[in-house]
C-alpha cells in the first residue's frame, strides 16, 4: 500500500493552567504511528476526550505536534511551504461535527462555495463557480440549488448545514478528508443519509477518509469492509478489519466497547451483564497512570502492565498494544 498520509510517533501536549494556578500538560495524543493509503477508510473510536479530534486536526495541519512528523505523501508537513503547502491544503479537508458553526450566519450559501472555487482556480470566473456550486450542491441531495445557494444557515436544518459542509469540503477535489463525528449533532433519522451520501462521494472520488466516531454502530456501517483504530487515552491500542475487531475483539478495552453498545432489545440488554471492569473511574488525562493507561480499569492487568506502555504489535492479523499478547 503506498501511504498518502501517515503519522510517526506523533504526540500533542497541551498546557492548562497559568496565571492563578499551577501550570499542567495534559497529553491528549501520545507516540501515534497511524498510516492510510490512497482509497482507503479508518474509521477511529473511542470515549470522548481520548484524543481523536487531536489526532485528525493534527494530519489537518490544523494543530502542529509537540513531537513526531505528520508525513503527507512522504514529506513532513511541517516543512512544506509555497505551492507544496498550497497543494496539501487543498487535498486535505475538514467535514466537523457542529454543522450550525459550518457556514458564516452572516452571509449566504453562495459566499461559502464560490470562494475556494476561485482560490484554486477550479473555477476561472465567479459565473463558472456557480454553476459549480449549483452542480455541488445537487450531488449532495439539495434541490432546487439556486434557491439554497441564495439561503442564509438560518433558514437551513442541520442535516441541509451538514450537506453543505460535504459539498464544501469535495469543491476543491480533496485526496484526504477528516470526518470528525460528522454525524453525531445530526437526528437519527437522516444519520443513514448522511453516511450513505459520504460513501457515495468515497467510492466516486476514490477520497481517503478518516472518520471519527465514539459510537460502534455507525463505525461499522461506515467501514463494514474496511479498518477501524481504537483510541484509549491519547493511544491506539487496536487496529484491525472492522467485522474482525467487532466480533472478535483482543484488546481488554475493545472488549468493553464492543460490550457496551446498547442493545434495542429491553428484555435482552437486562439479562446482559454489565462490562466487567476493575474501576470506572477514567484516569486523568493530567497525571495519567504509568504503564497501560488501561491497567487501573482492566480486570485482567498483571504486574508489567502497571510498569510497561505495550506497543502495538501484530496479532492474529491485527495490531494489537497489550501485554496479554
């Protein structure tokens, strides 16, 4: 697989604190090595605040890293400037997760998708980008497009907002996009649309996507014949084919995961026991314990977990970063 993006040993440090308190670090993404190939989906789970946002502003470029490289077809991105640096931000983009902060309140949908037209000369004059915008805004499901592209967000639903944000986001014919929990301010009813309309666009533009998610379900929908990483606490702690992680997970806290998924089914969610877990008290981030982060939570922790961070190795065709293998 030749790699278009990939992270090596990428960490990101944060301070907190300063004028009336004590200054402190939280590590919100510690030693990544992740990598993704042209035409390829990951999707990335894990709780809230484990660092998954971290991580993909971080191969965005959006953030720098305190330490460790963000390789864009092989080169630092860091150390790319003028029309290198140009190229990369135009082939890689952003579908957030907040789609009413997407779009400018103050003016209208046509001032949001004409200008990256012009700016990467995609389009050669304002007249030719609309009739881009027009045709954008048709592929994602929004009609008639001459009466959206004269709306302000305001007279827009959130699913539309979302739309268009895709529809942004693919103007500029990315190679890479981020989807960061690009469904979860969306109502359950159009979250299939949603992601219906990202695989659409994936299959057509053969686009990378890394797709973030804190919930099981719509990460298997999403990657059912691709990869999904498990993040734990700023690491990754599994890698592996979706069907394979979710049905057979090796990781303790992958187990828990996959346990924790509500069933539909009241009778059948009260006879399933509880995920068994030493505490459920999630360490902090600010004095994380040493070793696996997991070891305090972890039922089957032995004595190198509390004194060894595991790497990530592989197991059964899958990486795997626990002691237990």
């Amino acid at each position: 697989m030749v790699s278009l993006i990939a992270t090596d040993r990428v960490t990101k440090i944060f301070e907190v604190g300063g004028m009336f308190t004590a200054k402190k670090y939280i590590k919100a993404v510690d030693n990544v090595s992740l990598e993704l190939g042209e035409n390829e989906i990951l999707c990335l789970v894990g709780e809230s605040g484990c660092g998954k946002s971290t991580l993909g502003r971080l191969m965005l470029d959006l953030i720098r890293p305190s330490s460790g490289r963000v390789l864009y077809e092989g080169k630092n991105i860091c150390s790319l400037k003028g029309k290198e640096y140009k190229e990369f931000r135009r082939n890689a983009q952003l579908i957030p997760q907040d789609p009413y902060t997407t779009l400018n309140p103050m003016k209208k949908v046509v001032s949001s998708l004409i200008p990256p037209l012009l700016h990467y000369k995609i389009a050669r004059n304002r007249r030719e980008a609309r009739k881009m915008a027009a045709e954008l805004l048709t592929m994602v499901g929004l009609s008639p497009p001459e009466d959206i592209l004269e709306r302000f967000p305001c007279r827009l639903s959130g699913g539309q907002l979302q739309r268009i944000a895709i529809a942004r986001a693919i103007s500029v014919q990315p190679k890479f996009i981020v989807a960061d929990e690009a469904v979860s301010m969306i109502d359950a009813s159009l979250r299939v649309g949603i992601l219906n309309l990202m695989l659409d666009i994936q299959r057509k533009f053969k686009t990378t996507f890394l797709f973030i998610t804190h919930d099981l379900a719509i990460a298997r929908y999403f990657a059912r014949d691709r990869k999904i990483a498990v993040m734990y606490l700023g690491n990754i702690v599994e890698i592996g084919r979706t069907e394979e992680v979710i049905q057979n997970p090796l990781h303790p806290y992958t187990k828990v995961l996959v346990e924790a998924v509500p069933i539909p089914d009241p009778k059948l969610a009260r006879e399933r026991p509880l995920p068994k877990l030493k505490s459920l008290e999630i360490p902090s981030l600010v004095n994380p314990p040493p070793g696996c982060k997991f070891h305090t939570r972890c039922p089957l922790a032995e004595k190198i977990c509390k004194e060894k961070d595991p790497e990530l190795r592989l197991v059964k065709g899958r990486l795997v970063a626990c002691h237990l293998y």
